[in-house]
C-alpha cells in the first residue's frame, strides 16, 4: 500500500528537514506539507495552508487527500508559551487529540508526535535521566508535552491507536532556524560566530542541556516510524540521546575553528526554563527496542555547522 503523509508545521525547524527527508523514501507526490502560511508565499508543489486549531479543515485535508500517516510537528516551543500560557496549552494539545479522534475512528493508520526533554521538571533527576523518572513539569510547554504523551498512550492502549513518539532534546540544525525555544542558544551561537565574531548567550556559561544535530534527530523520527509496532515498549514518548553540553563547551567547540570567537553571558527569563529540564539523557530503552544510536558529537556536529553556515551565508 503506498503511504500517503501528511506534515504539520513543516515550515518550521524541524518539519522543513524532516519533509525533504519524507519526500526522497515516500516521493514528493505522496508527502504533504503544511503550515499556518499561505500557500502562495510557500515555494513547495505539495503543500497547503491547514490551521492545526480548524478541526474541520484537518478532516477535509485527511478524507481529501486519502492520508494514512500524519507527522503532527505543529506546536508553540517553550519560551514563547511561558509567554502566551493559554495559547500554547490550546495549540499543543487540542490539535493533537483532533489527530488522535482522527487515528481512533481509522480515518488515519499512524501518528507521529513529538514530545520533549521538557516533560521533566526539577525534581527529576539531572543526570543520564531515566524514560520513567519522575516528570513534574513546571513549565507551560513541558506540562502540555506531558499531558500529550499521556493521551497518546491513552489512545494506543483504549483504541489501538498506534501513535509513536520522540522526547527529543534540543535540536541543532542549519537548514531552518529555531524559534521560541530554550535551546535555540545551541543554534544561535554559530550563526553569530560566523557574522559578528561573539555571541551573548540567554543561558549561564554551565548550564548542561541534552542536545542533538537534526540529521540523527530526522533519522532517529523515521527509524521510529518504520520499526516494527511489537518492539515498542513505549507509547507515551522515548527518551532519546545524542550529546550534552554547556555554552562554555560549545564555545570552546567553535573557538578551536575561530579561535578570536568571544562568548559574553546575559541570562534572562530562559535560564530558569533550562534549570528545570534533565543535563543528560538515558536513552537505554530506545536503544533496546529499536537500536537507536546516535552519530554526531560536539566535534562532528560544530564542523557541519561551521561548514553549512559558512556557504549559506556566504561566509
Ligand atoms: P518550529 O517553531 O520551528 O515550527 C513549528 C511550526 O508550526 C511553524 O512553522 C509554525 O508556523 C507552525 N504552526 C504554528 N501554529 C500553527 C497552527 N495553528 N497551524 C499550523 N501550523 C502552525 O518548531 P520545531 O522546532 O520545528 O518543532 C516541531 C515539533 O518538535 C514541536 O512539536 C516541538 O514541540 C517539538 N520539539 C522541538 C524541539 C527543538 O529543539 N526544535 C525539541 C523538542 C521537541
Ligand atoms: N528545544 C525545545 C525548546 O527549547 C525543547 O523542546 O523549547
């Protein structure tokens, strides 16, 4: 049977690499992308305007277009809800039980959703945090993140819904830059090395946070996708592991390549964000039930960075 998928928010940071990544195993005709955008400013011959909070819209889209797997990325990331709390609760989690219904009635065969490092909370342990560990969020993102793993394996279990998800950590990527989240420091700091020479950085120089280079990020989304349903152990969401570094480590990472690289620290209202969440990750399960490994550290993830940024702004 051919896959016929459909992308919410595929303009964003994530969803523009993992489209792109869908189109060349499934072909462009079987991978729809959309977002909040209007199609015209939309430079894709598959894509639509599909507002995830429109319930109706969302059915049309799936019966119209006959979608068997939806990759519902669409959401508001954690610095922007700590600002519109109501709104970030709204978006993140009613979009995704319109999708779950949608999975629950078989108008759609699989879900993939992503949730977060920031389901965990200050009470969890920080280091190599475990899948179970305690996880009492204090943020509004991390409770809504939360909330969703709980409902997704609340549909698998009640209705069968075979829903699969990522915990990722904080994604590192050149492609599309991040917007409104904690971690988009990790990014940030190498455009600014590359432009400006310095960076000043939201996050206290030793604030360890779990990490990952997109391409092991879109890799480990469609290994999960693609394994076979009775190795998952899992349907609330997978711990996931890559890397785990402060600003004082990155920046040490850059300077090896721009040694005259200067790093300044200014902490605002994102550090108390990132003291909340886990420093490292234990990803022991992942790696069992679907052999999730990793291949980009700190060394290997700064010199693709340096290198793509370095042609894309024409440095
Ligand atoms: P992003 O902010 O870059 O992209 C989100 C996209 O959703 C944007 O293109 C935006 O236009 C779209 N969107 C917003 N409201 C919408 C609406 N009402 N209807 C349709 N589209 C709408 O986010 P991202 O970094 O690509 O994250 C994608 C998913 O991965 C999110 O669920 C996020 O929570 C999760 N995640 C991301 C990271 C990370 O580091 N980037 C880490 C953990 C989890
Ligand atoms: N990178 C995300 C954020 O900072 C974590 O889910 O919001």
């Amino acid at each position: 049977m051919t896959h016929k998928i459909l992308v919410t928010g595929a303009l964003g940071q994530i969803g523009s690499e993992l489209t792109s990544a869908l189109r060349e195993i499934y072909g462009v005709e079987n991978v729809l992308s959309t977002d909040i955008q209007q199609k015209e400013k939309v430079d894709d011959p598959n894509y639509e305007k599909l507002d995830v909070m429109d319930a109706t819209q969302i059915s049309d889209v799936v019966s119209q277009n006959k979608i068997t797997i939806v990759y519902h990325l669409a959401a508001m990331l954690s610095a922007t809800a700590e600002k519109y709390p109501r709104k970030g609760w709204d978006l993140n989690m009613e979009s995704l039980l319109t999708f779950l219904d949608l999975a629950k009635d078989k108008k759609i065969n699989q879900i993939y959703w992503p949730s977060s490092i920031a389901i965990f909370g200050p009470e969890t342990p920080k280091q190599q945090t475990e899948q179970n560990a305690l996880a009492i969020p204090t943020t509004v993102y991390g409770i809504s993140k939360r909330a969703g793993e709980l409902w997704c394996n609340y549909y698998h279990e009640k209705f069968g819904v075979d829903v699969r998800s990522i915990r990722y950590p904080g994604l590192i990527s050149w492609k599309t830059r991040p917007g409104g989240g904690t971690t988009d420091y990790a990014v940030d700091i190498y455009y600014q090395a590359l432009e400006e020479g310095k960076y000043e950085c939201f996050l206290s120089e030793n604030s360890a946070l779990p990490m990952m280079y997109m391409d092991d990020a879109i890799r480990a989304t469609i290994e999960l996708m693609q394994a076979d349903a009775d190795k998952l152990t899992i349907r609330t969401s997978y711990n996931l592991n890559a890397l785990s570094f402060t600003p004082k480590e990155i920046a040490a990472e850059i300077q090896k390549q721009i040694p005259d690289f200067e790093i300044s620290y200014k902490p605002d209202f994102r550090q108390a964000i990132a003291d909340s969440w886990p420093a490292s990750i234990d990803d022991s399960v992942a790696q069992k039930d679907w052999g999730w490994k990793p291949e980009f550290d700190l060394e290997k993830m700064t010199e693709a960075m340096l290198e793509n940024l370095k042609v894309k702004l024409n440095k």
